[in-house]
C-alpha cells in the first residue's frame, strides 16, 4: 500500500475561519527491491487535492479513475515533470491497480509503478481518505476556539453566571 500523509489547510490570519488554501492528501510510493524491501532514495509522490480525495473515496468496484498533475503549472518550468495516477479495478470486484507514472523532460526519465491493491486494502484507503478529508478542508477547525490556549501556569477561575441561581 502507499504510504498516506495529509497536509492541513492553511487559514487566513485576519480574524475569522476563511481558508486560504486547501491542503491535500500526498500519496508516497516505493520500488520494491524485494521481498518487503523498498528502495527509499527512488520514491515517487502524488498530491491528491479534496475533490481527488473525493473521487477515490467514491469510486465503486468497477469504476476506475485517472488524474493528471503538472507541479510546476503556471510557472516557467511548465511542462517538464507530469505526473499521472491511474486507479483501475482488477475485475471480479477483487480489487485494484494503483498506477502512478512520472515523465521529467529534463531528466529525460520515466518511472513508473503499479501496484495491486486488494478490496480489504482499498477499504483502509477509503478510509483514511474520508478521516483525512475534512482536515484538509478545514472543517475540522470550525467549531475549535481559534485563540491560543492558556498557559498551563495560569489559574482558571469557574464562575457561575449570575443568572443561574442553582449555582449559588
């Protein structure tokens, strides 16, 4: 299975809950070199963004799904690394292909993996998705109190409101 990681949306500072930039879900792939052996120095990455998280989350057993990112995209290094992720079923609804290609024009290099992803493993996927989905919206920061937490040091003082006679 790939190796799943989520970077949390980054807020607007200027008072409020405004979200300045969603965060993504990074997908990290290792070459096998052998039996659970992997080679970390050639790993491969794939940023999924919430609406690809939403995508995958989504798909059914004979539903497959492909994404295509440019990292440099509206800068002057346009064009020379594509990335592509295929998730395909492997049929009789036993599975999945997770496919990821990564052409670097300067490089002049391809690589590419496939990985057979099994249903009971694409469930854990599916569901770390769904847990990673609404940080990376930033709706889990809705109902948190924005405001920096009390030092440990300072005493809190409870004070029952002098409407609640109860509390007398």
């Amino acid at each position: 299975m790939p190796y799943l990681h989520y970077l949390i949306c980054q807020f607007n500072k200027t008072g409020g809950s405004r979200v300045n930039k969603n965060g993504s879900v990074m997908l990290t792939f290792f070459p096998a070199v052998g039996q659970r052996k992997y080679d970390y120095s050639k790993k491969l990455l794939f940023a999924l963004s919430p609406t690809e998280v939403g995508s995958l989350i989504s798909l059914g057993p004979a539903e497959s799904c492909e994404f295509f990112h440019d990292p440099s995209m509206k800068s002057s290094h346009e064009g020379q690394v594509k990335k592509s992720l295929s998730i395909t079923p492997v049929g009789n609804d036993s599975g999945y292909f997770l496919n990821i290609a990564v052409l670097n024009n300067v490089q002049k290099t391809t690589e590419r993996l496939s990985l057979p992803i099994t249903k009971a493993e694409f469930a854990v996927i599916r569901t770390t998705l769904s847990f990673a989905l609404p940080h990376i919206l930033g709706w889990d920061q809705v109902l948190i109190n924005h405001h920096d937490p009390p030092s440990p040091s300072a005493r809190v003082e409870r004070r029952s409101h002098p409407d609640m006679e109860w509390d007398r």
